[in-house]
C-alpha cells in the first residue's frame, strides 16, 4: 500500500492546525489518561482531536491497508461506506488501494467529519457525509463495501448487535469489522463473529471455517495480528518512542454476502496465526485450519511448500491443505 496519500494527510492536517508538538504531546498524555478510565471520554478541546489523529492515524490506516488485502481477488466495487470514519481513516485506505469510486462518511462527531471531509476532497471529489450517531440512525445507506474500522469498541457492548445488523443490511457485498487486537476486546470480537455466523453469511477472513474459535478456550491468548508503522519524526515525539516503527495489534472480519450466482467466496484453508519461525532450512508455523483446529506446522527444504512458505507472515494464508502436522 503507498503511504503517499498518508503523508499527504498528516502533513494537511499539520499545517492546518498551528499547534507546537509540545502542546499535542500533552494533549495526547491527557486524552490517553481519561482513556483508562473511560471507554468514550470524548474531546476537551481541538488540541485533543489533533493530537489523537496524528498519533492514531498511521497505525489505524496501516491495518485497513492490510485487511483490504484480504478482500477477494477482482472484486469490483463502486461504493463504500465509512461507518464511524473518525478523521477518514478507512477511506483513505480505500483511495490508496484503489478500491471504490464513491465514498460515504458517517461520523458522530461534526469537527471531526469536517476534517475528513477536507482531507479527502484533496485527492476525490466523490465524498459525501452523514453527522449522526451509529446507534440512533434506522438505517445506513447501502454500499457495495461497508466498514465499522476501529469504531465498536468504544460503544457498549450491549449495542453491537444493532450496529452489526444495520451494517449488514447495508452491505451488498462486503462487511469489513476492525477493532484493535487487544485481549479486552476478545469477547467482544467472538460475539461478533457469532453474530454473522447465526445470520448464515460467510466469514472469508481471517477464519478458514464457521465453527467454534479454537483460540477461544486458550487461556491467556486471543486471535489478532500485527500491522508495521514506520514513525514520522513527529509520531516519535507525540509518543515519546525512540523505535523508528511501532505494531500495530488489530483484528478483523471480512463478512462476504453471496453473489448474483448465490456463491459466496472462498475461504481461505489455513492462516498463519501467530508469528512464524523462519530458520535456515526449515520454517515453523502455527495454522488455523479449515479442519478448525490450531495445528503446529514445520516445513523443511526438503518439502515441496517449503520454497513458496519460508518467507511467509503472520496472517498469510497457506493454501494447500495437506502440509505435514508436526510429528507426522
């Protein structure tokens, strides 16, 4: 994914708004305070909502970028709905992989959208926008791709499933869901992931199967993959790191309706699920498998998907079915 338009937003953003570092920095470390505390603190003022979108921004587009990836190959689509769009995040994950034509922005918070919007119109003139809450509106409009990007997790739980189903009745083709992968948010995603596998529509990623989460009844781990973020100078101060890069934890569901031939695509049959081992001569992974079980994999230079794997990532996708299970 090209970082261009990224760069080009933060830079927009930056301009636009003459606030020193010094003065976002601590916006920063007070909103991340209220944060611990309260799952929706909201803004104190516009120093806040600039600092959080310069400091989020980068990591959130990141794993848009890398979910997106996991829509089916040749999908054609026209239209996308921004649900709970924050600063355009997703749409402009969308923009950078060439995946729309026309875009909808939903956002609760009006200064917020009107960002969005800005930023957006700098590269499409094909934005429009909706100000109101997830949860108080009847209907969402319909679009071929919907996505509710790092939005339901700062919602009660006890609302999901109305947002879930509004979102679903809007997407005609794709639902997208992204939350951040922590071990908090865990139950929630299970419940989401119920939720869609009841209404019957197929979930094509990350999970190779319907079935109950393997994962689930692992204590101390949960389902998530990692995103990299290459800091700008300005993310480094805001966040007080010295790394030049940061990872990003997420999760996702990519929710696919059937086609006009009443197919849905396919899933994949094993993920990698955790960080592989690469070693000299041998790789070792650990696959969610379509046989719904986790299944520890070592693959050595002497096995035919050795070549095609030892380079493989957390979150890729090994398509044959029948590697060796360790101690095969």
């Amino acid at each position: 994914m090209s970082d261009s338009l990224l760069f080009q937003t933060l830079q927009f953003i930056t301009e636009k708004h003459s606030f020193s570092l010094n003065t976002l920095k601590k916006a920063r470390e007070d909103l991340t305070k209220r944060y611990q505390t309260n799952r929706t603190p909201g803004f104190m003022g516009e120093e806040e909502r600039i600092a959080y979108i310069l400091a989020r921004l980068p990591a959130t587009y990141a794993a848009v970028g890398a979910v997106l990836k996991k829509l089916p190959e040749k999908t054609e689509i026209e239209t996308v709905l921004d649900l709970g769009c924050g600063p355009g995040t997703a749409t402009l994950a969308c923009l950078s992989e060439e995946i729309g034509k026309n875009y909808h922005l939903f956002e609760q918070d009006e200064k917020m959208l009107a960002l969005a919007k800005e930023c957006l119109l700098m590269h499409t003139p094909f934005v429009t926008t909706t100000q109101e809450r997830l949860e108080h509106t009847e209907n969402y409009p319909t679009a071929d791709l919907v996505i509710l990007s790092y939005v339901l997790g700062e919602i009660p739980s006890e609302k999901h499933k109305n947002i879930l189903q509004k979102a679903l009745d809007a997407a005609q083709h794709f639902l997208i869901i992204i939350s951040p992968g922590t071990s908090l948010l865990f139950k929630d995603y299970l419940a989401w992931r119920d939720f869609f596998i009841q209404q019957g529509v197929m979930i094509i990623a990350p999970c190779p199967h319907q079935s109950v989460c393997p994962m689930q009844s692992q204590e101390g781990r949960w389902c998530h993959f990692k995103a990299r973020v290459q800091r700008t100078k300005e993310l480094k101060f805001l966040k007080g790191g010295a790394m030049s890069y940061e990872d990003e934890p997420y999760n996702y569901l990519v929710i696919a309706k059937k086609n006009e031939n009443n197919h849905h695509p396919p899933q994949a049959l094993n993920r990698i699920v955790s960080p592989p081992i690469h070693r000299k001569g041998h790789s070792h992974f650990e696959l969610c498998t379509f046989e719904r079980t986790l299944t520890p994999v070592t693959l050595s230079a002497k096995d035919d998907m050795y070549k095609k794997n030892k380079k493989s990532e957390w979150g890729d996708v090994i398509e044959s079915a029948d590697v060796k299970k360790e101690g095969e």
